[in-house]
C-alpha cells in the first residue's frame, strides 16, 4: 500500500464530513470521491469484520439483510456459504459506494444478491430476516438506536443481529466484555477524531445489545488505525432475538 494509492481517502477523511443537506447528501458528498479506493483502505481501518463472518450461524435457504452494506465487501468472506442463502439485501443510502456494490455482484454472477438504496431505520425485506449484519455503519447512523430497532422487527424469532463497530470503553462496557476502560481524555480524543469524519461511536450501545438480545458472542479488541500511533477499539457482537 502507498501513500499515493491512499490519497483520495485520506483527502476525504481530512476534510471530513460535511455539514450541508441531509443524511444521505452528506453520505454521498464523504464517499463519492474515495469510492474506488475505499475498499483498499478500508482493509487496514476496519477490523474484525471477517472474524465476525467467520463465526456468523446462518444456515443455507436464509435471508440475510446487511444494513450499512456500502461495497459489498462483507458479502466475499461468507465464500460458499453466500452461494446457499436465499436472498441476500445489501441496504446503504450511499449511491457512490452501492455502485460498487453492483459491479462486484456482477463480476462474481451473485443471483441471490441485491442492492437497496434506502435508509437503514426504515427499510424491511419481504421475508423475515435470518440474519441483520452491521459492519461499521451504526457509528455512522445519526439514530442508531432506530436501526437496531428496525432490525429487531425485521429478524424472525430466533435471529441472528451481528454488529462490527468502533467504541469507546467507558467502565459498563469494559465489565461487560472484560476488558480494561479507556481513560477519560482518551474517549474524549477518539469522539473527536472519529467525529469528524460522521463516525460518533457510543458506549450505550453494547449495554443496549446486550440488554435486547441473548448474547452469543461478545468482545472488545484494539485495532490498528493506518498512519496513526495508537490503536482504536472495536466491538464484535452476535445476539439472537427471543425465539
Ligand atoms: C463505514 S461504512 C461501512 C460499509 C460496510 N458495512 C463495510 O463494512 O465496509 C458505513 C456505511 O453506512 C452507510 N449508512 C450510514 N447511514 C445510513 C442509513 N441511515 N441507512 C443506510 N445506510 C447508511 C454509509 O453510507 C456507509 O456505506
């Protein structure tokens, strides 16, 4: 990886997100530029995204929803497994990175697979979910609390919610994955580095996973950051609905 390849992100992150239009506006005015080059980049920022697919029940003939989906990147570590599920619904309100999306299922002839160009709070399959995914997108959702929500009601009884995401480690979430907390200035720099890229991670949201859902699997790790000195900490989650 160069520093040249990885310019046109590194442009966007520095200029961060902005602050005109709506939701979806400004999702697309952050991605547009560094669509090509997201994927590239984002192998090195975002972590424990194949760990959670590798650990992810789901059985062939399921329907799986990812909410947040961007490129479809997530979709390639599921290997044979993609091939045996029903249908597969990749949702973003990002049209820049669903494009994307669109010619990776082409390239690799994906029949069961479709984009969605919605919003993740609202928008429902059909059927019944067998799995709702979120790989670094409720830190990007404004009502992140609506979502989670969203995918309760669209999960069978028995579902399956499995959540990749940045956090801060305040002492709740620190008991509750058995990790050590981060000092206060620490959680203070991250919200803001973070935030000003849209990204707003919050430490309410393992005490409300864990609160809703039958835990499966839970974890904090620490993950490096490209062209920083320290890492940043993310959440696993896999939690089933009442069933
Ligand atoms: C950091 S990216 C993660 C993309 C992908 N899950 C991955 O692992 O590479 C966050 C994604 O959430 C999407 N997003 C943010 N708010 C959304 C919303 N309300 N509805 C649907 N997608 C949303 C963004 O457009 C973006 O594609």
């Amino acid at each position: 990886m160069s520093l040249r390849s990885d310019l046109p992100v590194l442009w966007s992150l520095l200029r961060g997100m902005g602050g005109s239009g709506d939701h979806a506006a400004r999702l697309d005015g952050f991605y547009a530029g560094q669509a090509e080059a997201y994927d590239r980049f984002r192998e090195r920022l975002l972590h424990g995204r194949d760990e959670l697919l590798a650990d992810l029940p789901i059985a062939a003939g399921g329907v799986l929803v990812e909410l947040g989906a961007g490129t479809g990147r997530n979709l390639e570590p599921l290997g044979a497994r993609l091939g045996q599920l029903a249908e597969v619904h990749l949702v973003d309100l990002c049209p820049s990175l669903l494009a994307v999306a669109q010619r990776r299922i082409a390239a690799n002839g994906w029949t069961n697979v479709q984009t969605v160009e919605a919003d993740a709070t609202t928008w429902r399959p059909a059927r019944p979910a067998d799995v709702v995914l979120c790989a670094y997108s409720l830190t990007m959702m404004p009502d992140w609390r609506a979502t989670v929500a969203n995918a309760y009601a669209m999960l069978r009884p028995g579902g399956i919610l499995a959540v990749v995401d940045f956090t801060l480690v305040d002492e709740i979430v620190a008991s509750q994955a058995g990790v050590a907390k981060q000092p206060a200035v620490l959680r203070w720099a991250w919200r803001r580095w973070f935030g000003h890229d849209g990204v707003h991670p919050d430490m309410r949201l393992v005490p409300h996973l864990t609160a809703n859902l039958e835990t499966v699997h839970l974890s904090v790790h620490r993950g490096r950051i490209p062209y920083l000195p320290l890492p940043a900490a993310y959440l696993r989650f896999i939690g089933r609905t009442p069933g």
